[in-house]
C-alpha cells in the first residue's frame, strides 16, 4: 500500500506481532495529533478506536522520543472536578525538513516544520546552466544554509530533504541521464549534502513534486485524479491517479516529448518561450502595428510578461498570440485528458499566474479534441510550486519513518 501524506506509519500490516501493533498504534496517535490541535486522552479514544491504557502507553512512548508534549491538564482555571484528563500535542519543531527545487537557472530552498509552515527561504541563481557539477551543488548548499539560518534552525535538526529536478526520476530516487539537458541535473547532490551534514536527501522530478505540493497546498486541494503541467520554458506533467504519483518503468511518466507527435502542437516548448518567440517574430515584420515594439526595445527584450501585459491592454497582435497559445495548451491537454482521465489539470510554473487569461479559451475548446474534458485552473502556488511539493515529499518520508528516526536533542535556552 502507497502512501499519501498524514499516514504515519501506516504500511501494510502483516504478522500482528506486539511491537508491530505498538508500531501501527502509534501511526494512528501520530495521524491523529499532527492533523490536528491539542487533544485528550478521550478525544484520541474516539479518533482512533483504541483503548485507553494503549492511548497512554502510546502517548507516553511518543512524549519519550519528542514527538509529542504533556501539556497541562487545563484545571487552572477551576472549572474542571474528576479525575482530570491528559492533553496532548503534536511537536511540530521536533525537527524540520528542506524544499529544494533545482531548476536549471536557479535554486530555491525553503525550510518548513513538521506541519508544512515554512519558517525560511533562500534563493540562488546559478551563472550558466551547463555547470560543473561541484559548482551547483555548492550553490545549492550555501542557499541551504542561508535558509537554515533565515529560519534560525540548525543543520542537525533537519530530518528530510526533498529536492526537485527538471529530469525523469525513477522511484528510487535516480535521474535518468540518457538526455544531455537532463544529465545537467545527475550532479551528486544527494551524496554531497549527505556527507556535509548527514541528511536524508530525496531526489524527485519537479513536476511529480508540482503535483504532489498543488494537491497538498494549492488549487488541486483533495483531487486524487489529477495533472499539473509546468508550462515554462519547457512542458512537463506531474500525474496522481487515484492520490498516487504516476513514476512509469525509468521516471518517464509525464514526460512530454510526445508532443512532437501531436498535431497543432509539435513540440514541448512551453507558454513562456512560445509567448517570447511569437512575440519576438511580430514586431519582426512592419505590419501590423504593436505596443510590443515599444515595450521590448528590441528583439532580444521581449518577455512573456510583455506579451501578456501588452494582451491586458487591449493589443490585437498580442492577443493573438494569446489566442493561439490558448489552442496549443487546449491540444495539450486534451492529450493528457485522454491518456489519463483526470479529474484537474492545473497550469503551473512561473508563468501560472498571467496564463489565466488563457483558461477560458482552453475550456471553450476541449470539447472539440476530447469527449471527457478535465476541468483546467491554474496553480496559486506561483513559482514556489515545486519547492513546496519538495517540502511535502520530505514530510512524507518523515511521517513513514517517524519511529526509526532519532530526533535532534534540544539545545538549551540562550534566556
């Protein structure tokens, strides 16, 4: 059984041995406690169906390895007679996880707590794409490490790191380099900043992650049959069906190569690069006129964002451009659509934000490439989207692993 976040240790069971139990129990007191806020002996007897002697025993197991707090039994106020009830909570600050996306210009790394509140973050550029591989994962950890100390926390209290990669990744966690762009991401990054400071590190493709954060965090909350489409530079798909990320036989799932195959399409050139292109190429030619000729200055300025804002004030050249992008992204996935039946498909990626103006051109025409249409957003996570899902991967890991993972011992109070 795979699975999905909030399940703390809870794999299939099998030979209910005693410590096995005692395993599963404290998978269910640890679902309970970190979804939610402070809670008694009796409410994690109803939430969780076990006696009251296991909640305690459990509870107390868990308060001795700093995964949850005895808090005061809450008769202070004098209002409470009998026998007073123990309360108990989650400890979202008994460690910390890392969100890396790794994306080809530059890094982002956020630090988050146990529940997913990101406490830190830090961006890096990178000077050129083709770098040596010593080069970007010493820039990947310097950002680490400004992060780390944004968020006041120290490197041996981080328990997990997720990282994203714009290459295929199989389950294990191998980048599949059999494609030059894609060997550019096999840098090593796992084992550098697994010997500079003893973290688990997890390596996932950036649109696996997209999907994973979009579901957790963004637009696509609670969908379990759903397609995030990053649409930079490039296009790639992230997919969940049934709640469970689709991997494929190397990682290939969701790569869009195919793309060149699809009439209408022919490539998997993203809305970024395709709104540059297009743009570039009108104010090329003398007729008709354009306000991007004004806004770019010259054919190497020209940005998506230009053609968007150019398309918002009413310029017929950029509206179309628009226009057409807005075919091409409903060919695309309307492709996806018919492959993998989704419930969502979500636009995400840097350029999420402005492609809105496009969803309703996409919606309109769906129905004239596909008999089962997915419904088309896009992600209002902005370009923190696949750094985010690498905060969520990580917390996965630790939610699975929780009772084999020794926690940092709390250092003293300065005060």
């Amino acid at each position: 059984m795979e699975r999905r976040e909030g399940q703390w240790l809870m794999g299939d069971v099998v030979g209910a041995t005693p410590p096995l139990l005692r395993r599963v129990n404290a998978g269910k007191v640890l679902s309970v406690l970190s979804a939610g806020g402070v809670q008694t002996g009796s409410d994690l007897i109803e939430s969780t169906g076990l006696t009251r002697a296991t909640v305690h025993a459990v509870c107390n197991d868990l308060i001795a390895m700093g995964w949850v707090r005895e808090l005061g039994t809450g008769r202070e106020a004098g209002t409470s007679t009998g026998r007073p009830s123990r309360r108990f909570e989650f400890n979202s600050r008994a460690g910390y996880v890392l969100g890396i996306d790794m994306g080809a210009g530059k890094t982002t790394v956020l630090v988050a707590d146990l529940r997913g509140e990101v406490l830190g973050k830090a961006v890096h550029s990178f000077r050129d794409v083709q770098l040596p591989a010593t080069e970007r994962t010493g820039v990947v950890d310097r950002a680490a490490t400004e992060a780390l100390a944004s968020a006041g926390v120290r490197a041996d209290e981080v328990l997990a790191v997720g990282v994203g990669v714009a290459a295929p990744v199989s389950r294990d966690g191998k980048i599949l380099d059999t494609d030059k762009f894609w060997r550019a991401f096999d840098v090593g990054l796992d084992t550098t900043l697994t010997k500079l400071h003893g973290w688990r590190v997890l390596i996932e493709n950036d649109a696996n992650l997209a999907a994973l954060g979009e579901r957790w965090r963004g637009t696509a909350s609670g969908v379990d049959d759903l397609a995030v489409v990053l649409s930079g530079e490039r296009i790639g798909a992230g997919l969940l069906e049934s709640g469970r990320l689709l991997h494929g036989h190397r990682g290939g799932a969701g790569e869009m190569v195919y793309l060149e195959l699809v009439e209408g399409v022919g490539s998997a050139d993203g809305i970024a690069r395709l709104a540059r292109e297009w743009g570039a190429a009108a104010i090329t030619k003398r007729s008709p006129r354009t306000a991007l000729r004004k806004l770019a200055g010259g054919l190497d300025a020209v940005t998506a964002e230009m053609v968007f804002a150019a398309a918002a004030d009413g310029d017929a050249v950029a509206q179309d451009i628009l226009d057409r992008l807005s075919t091409r992204m409903a060919r695309v996935i309307a492709s996806v659509g018919v492959l993998l039946n989704p419930e969502l498909v979500v636009i995400g990626g840097a350029v999420a934000e402005a492609a809105g103006v496009l969803v309703p051109g996409i919606t309109a025409q769906l129905p004239s490439f596909t008999t089962s249409p997915p419904r088309v957003a896009v992600s209002s996570l902005g370009d923190a989207i696949v750094s985010v899902g690498a905060v969520r991967h990580a917390l996965n890991h630790v939610e699975a692993n929780a009772l084999d993972i020794a926690l940092p011992t709390p250092q003293p109070s300065a005060n």
